[in-house]
C-alpha cells in the first residue's frame, strides 16, 4: 500500500497503482488535488478529509487500495500522542438537528443548561454531563419518547433511600408489561398495524422478494404462542431458547414474556455441556430449539445437543417446511403440535399481558466470569427500556429506519437489537442464515437497510473475501460496531461502503443491558474509537492503585462506574453481586464505584480507546469467555499435555483479540506444537464452542507464578508481545 506524506503528494501513479483506470485516474486525481490545496497549512488534515468525503470524491465502487491511499496520505504527518485519533467523521449542523437526541437538546436544552446552551454539537458535553448529575430530569424526557406505556405510573424516577442499593430503584411503583409495549396497537405514534414490524430473508433465497411480517401479525403470533405457552407451564417457570435469531424465535421471546415467564437466553453455538449449565443454573422447565441450523448446503444437529443436555419438554421448530425432520423424544412437540393446543379456543391470538413490576425478572442471559462457570444475570422491564434508550440516543433509531444486526438471542445484543427496533418504531431485519457470504450483503442491499450492526471480525472476513463487491449499502445511514476492538482498516472499508457514514462504536456488558461509553452523532467520530459515555453514565478511570485520574487528563486504567447505572444488574443468580462488582473498588465523591473489568485509554482530545480486560476474561469473535473455561478443555485434549495457560493477544495493527495456548508437557513428553493446536482446536468446538479459534500454541517449559502459586498470565502475554511469534498471528 502505498502512502504519501500529504494527499498533495499522491501521483497520478500513486493512483492508477490503486486500481483506477488511467481516464478515470486522471479526473480524480485533479479533483484530489483541488481538495487538498485547502490543506497546505500544518494542521489541516482533518479539513482535508472533509473535503474529500463531502465532495465525494472516494466511492464505495472504488478499490480499498485507493481509499487505503487516501486515508492514509492524508493524515500521515497527524501526530496522535498530540492530537489524539484522527476524525473521518464530521456532524452537520442542520442534520444534527433531526437526531433524536439533537431534537431533545433544542427543545430542552436552554431551559435545563440555560446561557450555556448553544447547539447540539456546541453543547453535547455538557448536556452528558447534565445527564449524569440529573438522571431523573433526562430520564423522565426520553422514557416518553419511546413506546413504553406503563400500567402504573412510578412513584418516581430514582429511589435512594434503600442504602444497601448501591445503584438505588429506579422507576419505583411502576408496572408495566414490556413485551405489550413492543406490541402497541395502531393508536400508537410510533408505529401503526400495517407498518413492517420484522422483515427477513431465508438464505439461498437471494433472488426471492424479502418477506415481512406487519405489527398486526406480529402481534397476533405472539399472543396464539402466549396461549399456547398457558397450556404447558406454570406462571413464572423460566423458558429456555436456544436456536438462531429467526423471526419464529422473535416471536417466541415476546410471547414468553408477554404471559409472565422468564426467558432463559442460551447461543445456539454451544455445545451441550454449556446448555446443561445454563438450564441447571436458571432452572429452566421448558426450552424452544429446531431440530438443525441450515448453513448453505449444510446441516448441523441443534436438537440432539439439547436433548443430550436436558430432560426437560423441548418444543422443536423445523429449521425448514412445516414439519420436523428427525424424532422426538415422547414428552417433547413439534411446533405444530404446540400450536394445535389453542386450535379450539375461540380466539387464540387475544391475549391479556401479565403486567409486573418494573423490577421483574424477564430475561435471565449469561455473562462468562473468571471463575468458569458463567454468570446469570436477570434482566428486567427496566434493563429493556435502557438498551432501547441507548439505541434512540446514540444510535439514532426513528420510527422507519431498518434495523440489521447479525446476532443471537443467546448474547446480549440479540434482546438489545430487539427492544431498539420494537420500542423506537423500527423495523427489525433479520437475516436467517450465515451472515458471513455474498447472501447477507444482498439482503441488506434488497432490504434497504439503513442501520447495520457488525462485529470487527465480519467486517474483516467481507473485506478479505470481497464477497460484498457491487451490492449497493449506500442507503445505510451509520454503522454500529461492538464485541470486540475495531481495527482501522477495516472500518475504513466498512464506512466507505455507504460514502463515509458513521461506524458507531459501542462498549459494554450484559449486567449493564447496555454501553458504557460510545459514539455520538453530534460528535466527530474516529475509527476504532469512542467519543463519550453514554447518556446518563458517569464514569472515572482509576490507576493500579485504585486512584481516579483527572476527568480531563489523557491516561490509560481500569473503569470505575458510577453506580447509579439505569438498567444495570443489583442481582446474580449465582454469584455474590456486591462482591462481583462493588467489593474492593475505591470511593469516589461518597459512592463506591461499580467493577467492570475494562482497562480503557483516554487520549487527547477526549477519545476512548479499549485496551482489554484488567482481569483474565477473554473477547474471542465478540464472545466473553474466561481462560479457565478454555484451559479446563484444553487441558484433558491430549495425554501429553501437563497444563495450558491461555492468553488473548491483540496486534500492533489494532483488530479483534486473538486466542494463543501456552503449554507445559509432561517430563519425558514431546509434541508438535501445530499437532496440539489441532487437538485444541478440536476439543475447544467440542467442549466449548465452535466460533473459538486457536491462533498459536507455543510449548513452554513451566509457566511464571506468584509465590502463592498463582498462575501470571499477564507474564505470559507481555512475553508474548515481544516474542517473534507475532509475525504468525
């Protein structure tokens, strides 16, 4: 690739060399020119680029290389340690105020900030922080912008008085049935009966019309299900689902909760073992699955792993056609079966919602800690109304945008697409199939979507796969990104496929139902990186000995939340959750702070930048995983093998985290190191799960230890950031 020391110095050479035609070379290169006179003067890069990406002047039918050329050219003298992360994206002013939350901010702002308020952009970070000391003034806005009705009005919005809450009770006295919330008839100024509530494409079916589902339809199948859900358990019981995120499953979800059960979110990668665990753990009496995931031309079994894992009565959708393609077991139905039993009710798509609490359990999902067993944390009404107010201010979603997020409803992202589509009025896209071919991408062409939601890793398997070349994504509006650390490049190359929108980069954890920190559209965005916190979310970034940095001081620590967190967890069901997240975290201004476990960098110029876990917890494919659970594995896959440390490792360049395997064979022991990574590769897809990768195994005579014989891990992976290896992964 090459780069210029100024988008002035790129030749006409320069550009051909990048793939453009010598005709076509010659117009650009002129254009390029014009923009970049702008930029003689030191300094100016970032106007430079304004000026290209407004003017146009780079195409999503352009080569990567050109736009690579470019990017790079034009921001090689940007001296980050000075200046922070470059900008590649501007706001607007007069589209900053058609957002959601500029609108917000020009009705409200001069009377809550008073002379202070100027405009949306101006004023964004003090209205955050308005945001974090008056929680209750913003959230008493934003809960009426989205489709929440509540039964019973909250005697407030916070409640402190209960000391031994350290996050206090929001939203006290209020009920309310958040799944009828998703569901709201026509009268409705979010949404009407004959607007698109899901849309979906099966895939192998590229060249069908996609198929949509109305809020009317959506409505009555949820309620014949909830019908149905009434004639198999008791209210309460918790309800497992483990298959992919399909518009049967959507609809599951919502009917579970809707008729006063708990759902029980397991990923429809995981192998047995790791279902028994978490059906044991959420004691789960019932759990929704298909008899195989069709990938292409491939099955694979998911209905034998539940049956291997649980006794408990599966109801079993066929992956294709109307009826199951394998036996079931005598207690369990098909989902032709479990819809029969509301065939002699007179109307079996009404339903009466089972209204609750605002504090009820409705979702219990499953976050890996670093003990190996995975924690359960309940979500509530509440944890529901946070995720959806995250994606109306953050990442803009209005009534009419299409919504397209691959993801599942086993991980925490599946129930937060779910509530920002359904409670903001949006249209949820929902691709039934691998997202990682040329299939996805003409559906978010054929679908017209203007949200898409990736994780780093896809984004890097379409740009090396080139299997997006020609589909038109230039009706996406902004990207969002999460799961895991965003490399340049391929954000480079997922912007440029819409001419430069925004990637959206969001941060955070199940036990928060939402990001900590993010990206604002009221912000300039740099790529790979985060540019607040999020509305209402205090923060302070904490030194090894447990001492806040200045807000304002570029520095690199642990995350230390405030602890008035609307929608995070206040229980486990498994786990101490004072001693998960309070104990041992300093005080800050009279409140203890709340444990997260990232390390973050605060750079110049107020960017965020994630660094990885403080702890041993591991982020492989945008899956939280620990290194015990993969070392228990690894450790039984092969006779020689003594035990295993595991480490996740980033590159230089930046991008996802990746796996590496330390081994101590037993005396007398020898073996290949590409023979054992086989074996724990294998023993990982078996025992663990499937998406994990095993980049590097490196045999190693003992392992660095504490002297109360604590395994140092961290040893490990500075070693490895210095070894010659790197060059392998």
């Amino acid at each position: 690739m090459a780069v210029r020391e100024s988008a002035l110095e790129i030749q006409m050479e320069d550009v051909i060399a990048a793939g453009l035609p010598p005709a076509e070379a010659r117009d650009f290169h002129l254009a390029l020119r014009s923009a970049a006179n702008a930029g003689r003067q030191v300094g100016m890069e970032a106007e430079v680029w304004r000026a290209v990406v407004t003017q146009r002047l780079l195409r999503p039918d352009h080569p990567h290389a050109l736009h690579q050329l470019v990017y790079y050219s034009v921001y090689a003298k940007w001296d980050l340690a000075e200046r922070g992360p470059p900008p590649y994206w501007f706001p607007s002013s007069a589209q900053c105020k058609l957002t959601n939350l500029g609108r917000l901010m020009e009705a409200n702002g001069p009377k809550l900030l008073g002379s202070s308020y100027v405009d949306p952009i101006t004023s964004f970070n003090v209205f955050q922080n308005y945001s974090v000391c008056h929680p209750e003034v913003y959230w008493s806005i934003v809960v009426n912008e989205l489709s929440v009705i509540f039964r019973n009005e909250a005697k407030s919005i916070l409640d402190t008085f209960d000391k031994f809450k350290e996050g206090g009770t929001w939203f006290p006295g209020a009920v309310l049935s958040i799944a009828e919330c998703c569901l709201l008839p026509s009268n409705s100024p979010k949404k009407t009966d004959g607007n698109s509530a899901i849309i979906w494409m099966n895939e192998g079916s590229d060249d069908s019309p996609v198929s949509s589902l109305s809020q009317k339809e959506l409505r009555n199948q949820v309620m014949m299900v909830a019908n149905a859900l009434d004639t198999l358990f008791t209210k309460g019981d918790a309800i497992a689902i483990d298959m992919p995120m399909t518009s049967t499953a959507v609809i599951i979800y919502l009917a579970i909760i809707l008729a006063g059960y708990v759902v029980v979110s397991i990923a429809d990668s995981f192998a047995f073992k790791e279902i028994a665990t978490r059906m044991r753990i959420s004691k789960a009496k019932g759990i929704f699955t298909q008899d195989f995931i069709i990938r292409g031309a491939r099955k694979f079994p998911l209905y034998s792993r539940v049956v291997e894992a649980t006794d408990c009565k599966a109801i079993v959708v066929p992956a294709s056609g109307n009826d199951v393609g394998l036996t079931l077991r005598n207690h369990d139905l098909s989902w032709r079966d479990f819809l029969s039993r509301v065939a002699g009710l007179p109307r079996p798509c009404d339903y009466s919602p089972v209204y609750q609490s605002a504090d009820a359990a409705i979702n219990i999902l499953f976050s890996s800690g670093t003990t190996g067993e995975p924690k359960a944390i309940p979500w509530t009404h509440i944890s529901a109304i946070r995720s959806a107010a995250d994606g109306w201010a953050h990442l803009d979603i209005q009534a009419g945008d299409i919504v397209c997020w691959p993801t599942n409803l086993g991980w925490v992202m599946g129930p937060i697409l779910l509530y920002s589509c359904f409670l903001n009025g949006a249209t949820l896209a929902l691709y039934h199939g691998s997202p990682l071919g040329r299939g996805f991408g003409k559906f978010v062409q054929d679908a017209s979507v203007t949200i898409l939601g990736t994780v780093p890793s896809l984004v890097k398997t379409w740009k090396s796969s080139k299997c997006m070349e020609g589909l038109d994504w230039t009706k996406i509006r902004l990207f969002a990104s999460t799961g895991e650390a965003s490399d340049i490049d391929d954000d480079i190359w997922l912007s440029s496929r819409a001419f430069y929108k925004p990637v959206i980069e969001c941060c955070g954890g199940t036990e928060l139902s939402s990001s900590y920190i993010q990206g604002s559209l009221l912000q300039p965005q740099a790529f790979g990186a985060f540019s607040t916190p999020s509305m209402t979310t205090g923060f302070v970034i904490i030194d090894e000995q447990g001492i806040p940095y200045r807000d304002d001081e570029p520095c690199a620590g642990e995350v230390g939340l405030f602890p008035r967190f609307m929608g995070a967890s206040d229980m486990l069901l498994n786990a101490d959750h004072k001693k998960v997240y309070f104990d041992g975290m300093p005080s800050y201004r009279g409140m203890i702070l709340r444990r997260h476990g990232d390390k973050i960098q605060r750079t110049v110029g107020g960017y965020y930048i994630v660094l990885g876990r403080v702890d041993d917890t591991m982020n492989l494919g945008g899956i939280k995983t620990s290194a015990v659970e993969i070392e228990r594995v690894c450790n039984r896959a092969e006779e020689s093998v003594l035990e295993t440390a595991a480490v996740s490792f980033r590159s230089r360049d930046g991008g996802p985290e990746q796996l590496v395997l330390f081994a101590v064979l037993k005396p007398g022991m020898a073996k290949e190191e590409s023979s054992l990574r086989a074996k724990f590769q294998r023993a990982i897809q078996k025992d663990l799960n499937p998406l994990f990768k095993v980049n590097l195994v490196k045999v190693v005579p003992e392992f660095p230890r504490t002297a109360s014989n604590k395994l140092l891990r961290r040893v490990l992976r500075d070693e490895l950031s210095k070894a010659s290896t790197l060059s392998k992964l």
